[in-house]
C-alpha cells in the first residue's frame, strides 16, 4: 500500500499545473519550428560526418541552473520532470542561442532502472558549498587492500521495473501528448563507460595509484572485472530491448550531439545493440598516470570495449595530448576527442587536423564562472582554440560552468562573442 501511495504521489499534478505544462509545450513545439532549428540540425549531421563547416556550440547549463533557470513550479516528481525539460531548452534558446537543436518531440527517460554495482552498497556522504549546491562528495569506499578484498566484488545486480516505466510515459501522455509526440529513451549508458571511475569508487585515489606502482597485476585484473562486468550489464540491457538509439538530438559525449546517419550499423528491429551507439569513455581519474602505465594497465580495457560500440567520444576534464600517440589515437570507433582547458591544444590540433576525429574543445569554465567576466581574456582564449584547430573539425563545448555570478546574460554573451572570432579567424 506505502509503495501504491508513493507512486501515487509521483504522478500527481494540479489544474494550474497541467495548464502551464501545456503552455510550456505549445511554447516548445513553436521553438522546435524555426527554420533556425533544421538548420542547426543539417549542420550537425554535416559537422558529425566530418563535412566542413563552422564549429559548433553547446553551452551546458545544467551546472549553473541555480543561476539561470527560474524555481520549478510543479510540485510532483514527474510534473517537475518535464518542466524541466520543457523550460531549460526554451530558455536556452531565448537567453543563449547556441547550437543546441529544438526538436519536434519530448524524450521522455522511461526505463526505471535499479542499478546495484559489484552487489556492494557503497554509501556517498555530501556536502553543501556556500550558496547550498551539493558538489562535493566522498565515498566509503569497501577495498582497503586490492589483493585481500577483491573477492568481495561480485557481478552488479540490475532490474527494470516496467510498470514504473510505462506509467512515467502515460503521465506525459496524458498532460501534452496532443502537442508533442513523445520519444522513449534511455540514458543510463551515458556516463557508465567512465571504467576508471569506478575504480576510484571502490578503492579511493590513493589506494587506487599505491596499487598501481605495489600490485599491477592486481589492478589488471580489477580492469577486467570491471570490463566484464560492463559486459554483462549492456547484455542485460540489449536482451530487454532497453536500449534506445541516440543518433539523433540525443546526448553522446560529455557535451556532445549524436546527429549522424552513419548509425545504427545493423538493422534494429530485433532490438538495439551497443554496436549501434554513440559511446562516451573517459579516464579522467588517471591524469596522474604516467602515459607508459596507462598504456599497461588501463588503456587495453578502453580499447577492448570501443571495438564493440558504434561511435566513441572519449575523454572530458583530463588531457589527453600525453597519450595520444601510442594510445588514444588506435581507439577503435573513436569519432571525438574532448580537448580540455588542460590539454595542449596545439599538439592536438596537430594530430586532428585531416584526421577523421573531431576536435570537441573545452574552454577554461573560470573564464565565464569566477568572477567578473574579462571579454579581453577570453577572447585571447578562444581565439587560441580556433587557431590550432585550424584546417580539422571543431566543436566547443563549454562544461562546468558552476556559477555565472547571477548574470544571465553571460552564457549568451559569451557564445556571440565566440561566433564573431570564428568569422574572423576560421573563415
């Protein structure tokens, strides 16, 4: 009866509620109309199959909403759920204006996924910065000496709860399904693939780069563990029909889109496989490894499950250019490679130009979030990007923005002044 009554809670909604809703999507289908909006579609397509074009732009700003988008308005979880995802794009497109596409219908995150990783509960304790974000973490991590603990791992545990499903996909039918069609997608790969990360989890970072120089063949076999048991879970996920294409408006990358008629590879009505996805991989927890032990010892787990993805974005916040040569470059399926504010991008320009791999550039977040916005500085910086990736093709996406100073005419300043440099310096 608790749980009936839970779910209960989760789908409620209020007249006035559903009356704004429905405004929000009447407002959102306009949007999705521009002309500007197929445009920007054409151009992605052109830009993910390595066309030549002008860079795209993707502001995120899911790391500094408490600045830029206004309190929600509905109450219950599911109501909550899609004004979010009505009113972030209308405002993007209003207060910002960068590459990101409208499209004429509503994904909607169906699949209710329980996910119990290594069969461990390994419980995260947080804590609030000064303006209440919770940011940082820690987490009690269970392996305290790889050798001694490693036969606690055991394979994940995992379970869809389909009513939970279908019930989510009826709310939003219900509420604005006569003026948008809605989409079914499943987002939990998007992140998963981050295999360092969960080493991290288990072990901690010290322990974790103590293991590495103390007991290598340990951490070997942790990496192959891990790669299994990915394995297992994307299995899982193809055998229950879970998956869903993302070669559309679709996330694929730390930042990135999906456009692309170059996936899936296979024909899918028997189910999608993860032969047919955009895949995002990073090590972003190794940027302390020297590029001989990453080679040794991580790499091959990377490289082994890239050759069973469609397309393959790596990396995020870590620079890449030290492992470029002898590693990432021979990544099977690799189509971008995030060039972070640590990377240099000179080299990477280099290496990426006449290459069939995009240069995904991540400015320097301080330049927009901390402090006063320097229009000379940043200039100065993204002129540099434009130039040493010059002659390839490139992207900028700007992450990790956690604050712009309750400025939010910031993020759309900065993205005009972007598109000025790159008629000046890329045409």
């Amino acid at each position: 009866m608790q749980a009936a009554a839970e779910r209960t809670s989760m789908f409620t909604i209020t007249e006035s509620e559903r009356v704004y809703l429905r405004d929000l999507a009447k407002k959102y289908r306009d949007y999705a109309a521009l002309p500007v909006m197929a445009e920007r579609e054409k151009r992605w397509y052109a830009h993910n199959s390595l066309s030549a074009g002008s860079p795209m732009i993707v502001m995120e700003v899911g790391s500094f909403a408490a600045d830029f988008l206004p309190a929600l308005r509905c109450e219950s979880p599911e109501a909550a759920r899609i004004e979010r995802k009505l009113i972030e794009p209308i405002l993007n497109h209003e207060l910002i204006d960068d590459d990101k596409v409208i499209s004429p219908w509503l994904a909607i995150d169906e699949a209710d996924i329980s996910f119990k990783e290594f069969d461990l509960n390994i419980s995260r304790s947080r804590v609030k910065d000064a303006r209440g974000l919770e940011l940082g973490y820690h987490d009690e991590s269970p392996i305290t000496d790889l050798i001694r603990d490693f036969h606690i791992l055991k394979p994940s545990v995992f379970s869809v709860n389909r009513e939970m499903a279908a019930q989510r996909m009826a709310f939003a039918e219900d509420v604005l399904g006569d003026i948008l069609p809605l989409r079914r997608t499943n987002r939990i790969l998007d992140w998963y693939l981050g295999i360092s990360a969960k080493c991290i989890r288990l072990m901690g970072m010290e322990r974790y780069c103590m293991a590495l120089i103390d007991t290598p063949d340990a951490v070997r076999d942790l990496y192959r563990f891990l790669r299994d048991d990915a394995r297992r879970f994307i299995r899982w996920l193809e055998y229950e029909g879970l998956l869903t294409l993302n070669n559309g408006n679709q996330y694929a990358g730390a930042g990135s889109y999906g456009f692309t008629d170059e996936l899936p590879k296979d024909d899918v009505s028997a189910g999608v496989k993860l032969s047919d996805l955009w895949v995002n991989m990073n090590s972003q927890e190794t940027i302390s490894v020297s590029p001989s032990m990453y080679a040794d010892l991580i790499f091959p787990t990377y490289r082994e499950l890239a050759a069973e993805c469609g397309l393959v974005y790596y990396g995020c916040c870590e620079p890449v250019h030290t492992i470029w040569d002898d590693c990432l470059s021979k990544l099977p399926n690799l189509r971008k490679v995030s060039i972070s504010a640590w990377c240099n991008e000179n080299f990477m320009g280099e290496r990426l130009r006449g290459s069939r791999i995009i240069y995904s550039r991540k400015p320097d977040p301080t330049l927009i979030g901390v402090g006063a916005f320097d229009e000379a500085r940043y200039r100065e910086h993204m002129a540099k990007t434009l130039t040493a990736a010059k002659g390839g093709t490139l992207e900028v996406v700007f992450r990790d923005v956690y604050s712009i100073s309750g400025e939010k005419s910031r993020p759309g300043k900065a993205v005009r002044i972007l598109r000025e440099l790159i008629e000046k310096h890329w045409r």
